[in-house]
C-alpha cells in the first residue's frame, strides 16, 4: 500500500476536512498521512467511515 503525504498546517478546519474526507475517498487503497491536523478535526472525520487516514 502506497502512502500519500498530505499538509494541512495551513490550512483551516473546514478545509482540512474537506481534504481529509475527499482525499480518503478519492484513493481507498492508498494510506494517506495527514500533518497538522487540529483534535478537533481529528473527532469530526472519525465520524465519517475513513479507514485509510494516519495523523502524524
């Protein structure tokens, strides 16, 4: 399984969302490393069904 890297310090919580949900969905097969995100973000995209995001 390949990784995919993704930098979400400058972004804000509604974007990094929006990235982590679509990306997650975009490539199921690959684990995508999420940098930066809030907790707050964290608890809100456990909600959705994403198996394949790391926080680093």
């Amino acid at each position: 399984m390949e990784n995919i890297e993704l930098d979400l310090t400058s972004m804000n919580i509604f974007d990094s969302l929006k990235v982590m949900v679509l990306s997650s969905a975009h490539n199921p097969e690959r684990r995508l490393r999420c940098k930066g995100a809030s907790e707050d973000a964290k608890s809100l995209v456990s909600a959705f069904d994403v198996r394949n995001l790391e926080f680093v």
